[in-house]
C-alpha cells in the first residue's frame, strides 16, 4: 500500500482481493459489554469504531460485511450504548464504541461512556487501531477533540474514516480529506491517511476491508 497525493491509501488489486476475502467470510455479534469484565478474552486481534452520533458506524460496518442487519441502524443518536463486539471466527474482532457528542444523554451516563472507553483503549492489549469515523459533509467539530484527546493520551493508533462522502462531489470530497489531514498532522497517534467511505454508495467500501485485512495480517 502507497499514499498517494492526495493523502488517501492506495492499494494493489491483491489488497483489495485480500479485503473482499476477509469481508466475505461469516462475521457474528458476539456480545455488548457494558464494563470490561464482559469482553472476550484477549485472541485475535481488533480494531475499534468511534465517532459521533449518528455518524454511520452501524451502517458502515453493514457495508463491510455485506450483512444488512448485523449492526442495528437507528436514526436515534445515542442509542449505542454499550461496546459491541462483532467477530469473524477467531481471526478478528470489530468493537464498536457508544457514539459522543450526544448532548441529550444524561452527564451521568456519557461519563460511563467515556470511562469504559477510555478503560477499553488503555488496557486492550489486542487492539491494533481505533477508526475515528467523521462526517465528510461537516468535517472535525468541537465534540470530536475530545475523543482524539482521549485516543492521543491512550496512544492507540486512530484512523479518520470520512463517512457519507456520496454527499459531496468530488473536490468537495479532496477539500474534506485534506481539511483531516491539515487537522490532525501533529496529533501523535494519528495514522496519516485517510479513508473517504459512503456505505449507500459503497465509495470505499474495498479499501477499507483491504485497510482492516493488512492490519489483521501484521
């Protein structure tokens, strides 16, 4: 895998074969956790999902699998509230983290949040990198500099994945990626690439399993 101009991966037809491999396997939910004592034993390795609320992390990971319904959508934000664990066999595991930035949620319960997160980065042994997704129409906001303050004092590799990107017409998708990168250059866990994704469309669907399908080989 290069990096092209842009700041975007690029990736060989065997990386992209390698991806549609690993996504085209039978992925479960394995369980929602709601303190660490409930999550599987360490084994394979994991990569996690965050982002704000109602940013696409179920509707994305839908499109990585090809199952429609494997994580539950809703048009309710916040409504993740737990670490779900989603696992294709004992090759790899997804985590998907309760949504931030909701501030309807009572304070009481986004602390909770925020501790079995934190908690969860800190102490996971396993988990090889954290995909931060945002919102190419909107870009980095407010709410989100404290989940990568979070992932930066963790020092757990993150990735920015632009979701919703069929949105935007190509230089419009260009000016989103580079506002990211521009955005996180000197922050020092960020992974310096970007990944540009719409799961209605399936713009970089491909290169994200083939991202996922490098880092379970390493």
């Amino acid at each position: 895998m290069a990096t092209g101009a842009s700041g975007m991966p690029e990736f060989t037809p065997e990386a992209i074969e390698a991806g549609r491999r690993l996504f085209a396997q039978n992925w479960d939910f394995v369980r929602g956790v709601v303190d660490l004592k409930g999550l599987p034993p360490e084994g394979p390795p994991e990569i996690a999902l965050a982002g704000r609320s109602n940013v696409g992390k179920s509707s994305l990971l839908n499109a990585l699998t090809g199952r429609k319904q494997l994580a539950r959508t809703s048009h309710t934000p916040g409504r993740t509230q737990e670490l779900n664990v989603f696992a294709l066999g004992d090759t790899l595991r997804i985590v998907d983290m309760p949504g931030y930035g909701y501030a309807e949620a009572p304070k009481e319960k986004v602390d909770q949040w925020t501790g079995l997160i934190f908690d969860y980065l800190r102490g996971r042994v396993t988990l090889r990198r954290v995909f931060v997704l945002i919102d190419a129409r909107h870009g980095l906001k407010s709410t989100d500099t404290p989940a990568l303050d979070l992932l930066d004092k963790a020092a757990v590799t993150y990735q920015i994945v632009l979701t919703k990107a069929d949105a935007l017409k190509p230089p419009g998708q260009r000016k989103a990626v580079e506002a990211v990168l521009a955005a996180t250059k000197k922050r020092p866990a960020a992974f310096p690439e970007v990944l540009l994704t719409s799961s209605r469309d399936a713009i970089g669907i491909a290169e994200m399993r083939a991202t996922i399908a490098g880092i379970a080989a390493q």
